[in-house]
C-alpha cells in the first residue's frame, strides 16, 4: 500500500491517493472535511453533554481530554508515517518514470528494428517466391526427364526380357554345342591314329606324284585320263595340295596336248572358252573344203594352231591359277560335306586353305577390287573380278589392304589371315565363281602345271594339319 498527497486543495484538507494492489483510493478534502466536521460535532456534543453534566461528567471530561490528546499524539503519528510513505511513494515514482523513459528508447529501438526486419522478411519473400517458381520450372522439367527415363526404362526392360529369352536360347544352343564337340573329341580321339597313317600314305603318295609329273614333264605327254576330261582336275587337286608350283615353261613350249586338257578343264569349271578365245583374236573367220593330212602328220596334226597357243598364252595371265596362300593345308574341299557346326549334310561353295593367324593373302590373278568388307557368315571378304565373268572371293580375313575399284596385279597382298564371321579357326575361304557360279577352286590351280606362270614369287603349300571350317 502507497499513499500519495496532492496538493490541490484546501491546504488544511490536501488531497490524500492511497494505492492498494487491487487499486489506488482517493480521500476527497470534503471527506476529510466531513470526517472532521463529523469530528468536531461529536466532540462539540461531547463537551455539550459534559458541560451540561459537569458535577457529574468533570472527571469523564477531563478522561476524554486525555484521551482526545492521546489520539491526537497518534493521529500525528500517522500523519508523520503517512508523509514518510509518501516520500516513498514519490521515490518510486520518480524510479518508475526514469524506467518508462528507459523502456519508450528501447521501444523506440524495437520498432526500428522492426521496420528493418520486416524490410528483410519482404525483400527474403520476394527472393523466395522467385526460387520456388524456379523450382518449380525445374521440378517440371524433372517430371518430364522422370516420364522419358521411365519409357526408355521400360523399353531397356523389354530390351532385357528379349536379351535374356535369347541368351537362354544361346545357352540351350551352347550346350547342344558342348554335347556335339565332346562327340566330335570322341570321334577325333578315334580317328587321331587313322589320321596320322593316312597323312604318312599322302607323304608317299605326294613322293610318287611328283616324279610322275617330272617324267611326264620331260617326255611331254598328256596326262592320264586327259581322254575323258577326268584326269587334269583330279591330279591338279592332289598336286595343288602336294606340290609347289614350279617355275613354268617358256610359252613357246606350251604342248598341243596340253592346250587340250587346258580347254577340258575350263569346260568342266564352266569356262565358255569359244567365248574367250573369240575376245582374245583367235574367233576370225575361216573356211575352206576339208583335206585329211598326210598320214605321216596324222599325229601333229592333233596339235592346236599358233593362234590358240597365243590365245591360251594370254589366258594364262588372266586365269586364278596361283593359290591365294604362301603355305597353306586344305582343310576342307569344294563340294559336299558335313557342316563343322551343325552336323549336317551341306555343300562347300569353295575350298578352306589352312595356315597361321594374319599370314598375307595374296590375289590369285590380276583383275579389279568390286568389295572389301564384312559380308555375313563369310566376316570380313575381298571380291576380285578378273574379267571374263570370273570372280574370286577370299573370306575370314582378320582385315583387307585394298579398296573396292583398285586394280590389283597378280600376287598383290590383299588381306590378312583370320577367323572372322562363321568360323572355327585361322584360315581362307577360297572360292572362283563363273557367270556367278561356284567352281572348284583346284580345277583352276591345277591348270599351273599346264600354262605358264604369271608371277616370279610362287606360293607352296605347306605341311599341317586341317581345322575344321565353315566355308
């Protein structure tokens, strides 16, 4: 409780605040005035009865004057304690203004710190309305990454589902191959010791060819069989595989018999040889009636004319006639065999040469380039055309040094040896075809032995055992 003085007023009757917690209470001067009055009535009674009581009431009177001076020591005492409190009460309240100024420069500095901080906040919104539009644009355009990466994850999942229905096919196709190759091992297993007789009897054999050749070489006769047009291929194909090619004879020594079996064997290779000859100068016309020679010129005159020698002469440069290999061992011959992969009954377009991985092949005879690249089981090929409706083709390269539309001469590296496209191991696919028709490709070496060579550099097959080859 706090009692504060005004000083408006009546200067005997001052305004009195008392300050409760509950609230201040104002004594009016009229109340004071009226508690004084009411005071000064009942002492004025008091002392009306007294005096008229006096006899009676002196003692009580003079009680009453003592005890009205008694009240009046202790109502001075509290007016004192009053003034006291009220000192007190005008400290405070000088403290508490001193505070209030403290507290209005603080607020002062609030507000200005809030009007800062809510310059920042909009000046922040601002910034941060401007990012999230920009995340969203972002988000947007993830969404439409997150769409395109979910096709293209479905199609890589389709992509897989077929990758692996093919790779179990692969595998069940893997394990028929394992199947067939431990038979086929069986199988080899059986025939190693057969093989080896029989390469040790083709020792032999090529031995007793070779002096044959030289003897019929010396004497100049035809070769057996040269009759039925049987003879020059089959020895042609034992000799290619046995025997290299020797250094020709002079053009002017090509036999009249030879000449013969030269043209039977282009004939059973599909050679249109009247064609050739007529675009080689030999097709003029001739006639005249028909007059049997001499008996004594009946044997020579079975020879052909110096027109035709000249002709075969210049067939000779231009006939695949050289082996495409420097050394080489057939691994599988032209005609019908049994597949190396799938087992079974299929036909051999050309001849496999056997030799060491990237030995150089070479072009069998000149001619021009039409195609040198990858083409399907056969891998990587070189396509020569050499005029004549006569191409050769050479197959499984591991890479080709020519370009389609080069001329190549005679013995011209085109390639190297490799295992490409549908293949088992190193080596040629060697094919000659005519009008587009596959030929026995040793039809046309054995025909070295009957015309002259082209090259100075011959290629010699070598000794080695074949692999198995897909064409």
């Amino acid at each position: 409780m706090a009692a504060e003085i005004s000083n408006r007023g009546s200067m005997f009757f001052p305004e009195i605040r008392i300050c409760f917690r509950s609230g201040p209470v104002v004594v009016a001067p009229w109340v004071q005035a009226a508690l004084l009055s009411t005071m000064l009535v009942g002492t004025a009674a008091f002392v009306y009865f007294e005096t008229s009581r006096y006899e009676h009431l002196v003692f009580k009177r003079e009680a009453a004057a003592a005890r009205a001076e008694a009240a009046k020591g202790e109502l001075e005492k509290d007016v004192a304690a009053l003034h006291q409190q009220l000192s007190v009460l005008i400290s405070d309240r000088d403290q508490t203004k001193s505070e209030a100024a403290t507290l209005a420069d603080e607020a002062s500095n609030l507000h200005a710190r809030l009007s800062v901080v809510e310059t920042t906040a909009q000046q922040s919104q601002s910034q941060t309305q401007q990012e999230l539009q920009q995340e969203r644009s972002r988000s947007a355009a993830l969404k439409a990454q997150l769409s395109k990466v979910q096709s293209d994850h479905a199609a890589e999942e389709e992509k897989l589902l077929e990758i692996e229905s093919n790779r179990t096919a692969e595998e069940a196709r893997l394990t028929q191959y394992k199947e067939n190759l431990e038979q086929t091992a069986t199988e080899l297993a059986q025939f190693g010791a057969l093989r080896n007789k029989i390469t040790t009897r083709r020792a032999q054999l090529r031995q007793k060819l070779e002096d044959i050749w030289r003897r019929l070489s010396e004497i100049q006769l035809p070769l057996p069989g040269a009759e039925d047009g049987s003879g020059p291929a089959k020895l042609s194909t034992e000799i290619s595989a046995a025997k290299p090619l020797d250094a020709a004879r002079p053009a002017a020594n090509v036999a009249p018999t030879d000449v013969t079996a030269v043209e039977r064997v282009l004939l059973s290779a599909g050679v249109d040889v009247a064609r050739i000859m007529a675009q080689l100068g030999t097709g003029h016309a001739e006639g005249g009636p028909f007059i049997p020679p001499p008996k004594a010129d009946s044997a020579g005159g079975q020879g052909a004319s110096p027109e035709k020698l000249a002709a075969i002469e210049a067939l000779a440069k231009t006939l695949p006639i050289s082996a495409p290999l420097a050394s080489y061992e057939i691994g599988s011959p032209f005609g019908p065999r049994i597949d190396p992969f799938n087992h079974r009954l299929s036909f051999h377009t050309g001849i496999d040469m056997d030799a060491p991985y990237s030995s150089p092949v070479y072009a069998t005879a000149p001619g021009r380039v039409i195609y040198a690249g990858w083409l399907g089981d056969y891998g990587r090929v070189v396509e020569i055309d050499h005029g004549f409706g006569i191409v050769t083709l050479y197959a499984h390269l591991r890479r080709s040094v020519v370009a389609p539309g080069q001329a190549v001469p005679a013995h011209t590296e085109i390639g190297l040896i490799g295992t490409t496209g549908r293949s088992t191991g190193p080596h040629v696919h060697y094919e000659v075809r005519v009008d587009g028709q596959p030929q026995d490709p040793q039809k046309f070496l054995g025909l070295a032995r009957l015309l002259p060579a082209v090259a100075t550099s011959q290629i010699t097959p070598g000794v080695g055992g074949p692999a198995e080859n897909n064409h």
